[in-house]
C-alpha cells in the first residue's frame, strides 16, 4: 500500500506510514498517488484547453459580425423607409442639381457665333467690329482684337481692347483710327478676362463701305 502523503510502500497491514507516519486508508486503491496526481492534472490541462478555443471561436465569431455591420450601408440609427430618411436625402439631391446647372453655366466656353463689320463712307469713319457669342455671357468681362488688312496688308495693329457683353449677347468694337482704303479682311481674336484665347474667326470682306454680315 502507498502512503498517500508522501507516496513511500507499506506492507498492506500497516495502519501508519513506516516514513511520515500518517494514517493509511485501506479502502484506496494501491496505485501510486503521483499517478492520480499526474492524472489530475491531465484533466486540468484539457479543461483549460477546452474552455480556451471556446472563448476564441467566440471573440472571432463577435469581431466577424461587428465587422459586417460596420461595412453594411443600411444599417443606421434611423429606420428604413422614415420620414427623417427621406427629407435627409431629398435637400442633397436638390443641392447636387443647382450645382451641377451652375458648374454648366460658368463653363460654357466663348464663342464667335456671328457678326457683323460696318465702315461708312467717309475716310474720317472709322470700321466698326460686332461680334455675338450668346446672352448667357451678358454682363461677362471679355477681351478683343481685331487686327484689319487690304491685299494682305495691315491697316492697323489689331491691339487688344477689353469690353463688356452686352445684354443681347454682342461685342462691340470700333477700330482705334479711320483707315485711308476700304479693309477686305478681319481677324477677330476672342479672349476671356484673363486674356486666355477662347476662339478666333477670320473673315473676308468686300472692300466697300456699309454693314457685311459673317
């Protein structure tokens, strides 16, 4: 029989350990206590095991759904479908749309659309430039030179002249002098308030007097 305190064999009559003397239980089974011991604490180890990747699978199970709802775009604080929802979204939509108008609107480039020339008859008349590039410019600070010619020849310096569009939609231009000969060409530059070139248009004329449409 094996002491169960300090493990030392007893003959299986003994009633006290022959070692430390400690009572021996004769209703115990003679296998060595550092085996139960041992077994002891196998169970231990498993159990703590155990209890270890059930706690695992759970974090693991928690952090995968609160990721789902973080990355889900319907799920919110406020119902779906509620009144609160729909104004919400309304405002913006209508927001987006005027900015977008507006965006078009300042954008839309400067154009020669059409015109006119005009030089009366006399030799003090100076020749007169009308160009139109739409009454969404009206109001809109602009840039403009006119540089004239008679068989290939300058009549002028075509300087650039700023002006305003007016409400109808037209540029407005007269030369700086009267020319001696009658021009039979017109290159008309167009350029916007910071004199980047928006558009030219070079246009051949009678060489007479009145008004030339182009």
């Amino acid at each position: 029989m094996f002491c169960q305190r300090c493990g030392s064999l007893n003959s299986d009559s003994n009633q006290y350990c022959n070692k430390c003397g400690s009572p021996l239980n004769p209703n115990l089974t003679n296998a060595p206590p550092q085996a139960t011991s041992s077994s002891s604490n196998n169970t231990i180890i498993i159990l703590c095991a155990t209890i270890l990747i059930i706690a695992l699978i759970i974090a693991g199970t928690f952090l995968f759904l609160s990721n789902n709802n973080g990355n889900n775009p319907l799920v919110n604080n406020t119902p779906a479908g509620s009144q609160n929802s729909l104004s919400d979204e309304k405002p913006t939509q209508d927001v987006s749309q005027k900015t977008s108008s507006d965006s078009t609107t300042q954008t839309t480039p400067l154009k020669i659309i059409s015109g006119s020339f005009y030089t009366g008859s006399s030799l003090s008349d100076k020749t007169k430039c009308n160009v139109f590039v739409g009454r969404e410019h009206s109001g809109q600070n602009v840039k403009i030179s006119v540089l004239y010619s008679r068989n290939g020849k300058n009549l002028n310096q075509g300087k650039v002249v700023p002006v305003t569009v007016d409400s109808s939609g037209y540029v407005t231009v007269s030369s700086a002098d009267a020319f001696r000969y009658y021009p039979d060409n017109g290159y008309i530059t167009l350029y916007d308030s910071s004199g980047v070139i928006q558009d030219t248009r070079n246009v051949y004329m009678d060489a007479k007097s009145g008004t030339q449409t182009f």
